[in-house]
C-alpha cells in the first residue's frame, strides 16, 4: 500500500486535465469544462454555455490518501 499527499494528487489531476483538453482539441473533439459555476460546452466552433451543471463538486478534508497497490 502506498500513500500520496492531497498537493501531489491535485497536481496529477490537473496534469491529467491539461493533457486530456489538449489532446481533444488536436483530435478536434469536444468536451465539457466547469466556469463559474456553470457548464461549458467547447467544441471547434467556440464556448456554448449549457447550464447549471447536475453535480456539484466537494471539498476533501483528507490529507493523505492510502492507495491499494495491485499484485
């Protein structure tokens, strides 16, 4: 079992995002992003905003988390 700090989770998940928007824009596929509280649509044309997105987000009190290690 490993453990990873909230910082470096959050810096994975931002990585990750990064990678995945650059990814579609160059596939010219579209995706969804949250601004202001509200729910984007990005495609090759421009933004379109949608709405109020049906989830919200949550905060995590943890610090570290605890991942099973596969074997």
């Amino acid at each position: 079992m490993s453990e990873i700090n909230v910082k470096a989770l959050k810096k994975a998940q931002k990585k990750a995002s990064l990678n995945a928007i650059k990814l579609n824009k160059a596939l010219g596929l579209s995706y969804l992003t949250v601004k202001k509280g509200m729910l984007v649509h990005n495609g090759a044309d421009g933004e379109k905003i949608i709405g109020k997105p049906l989830y919200g987000t949550k905060k995590v009190d943890k610090r570290t988390f605890r991942i099973l290690d596969e074997e």
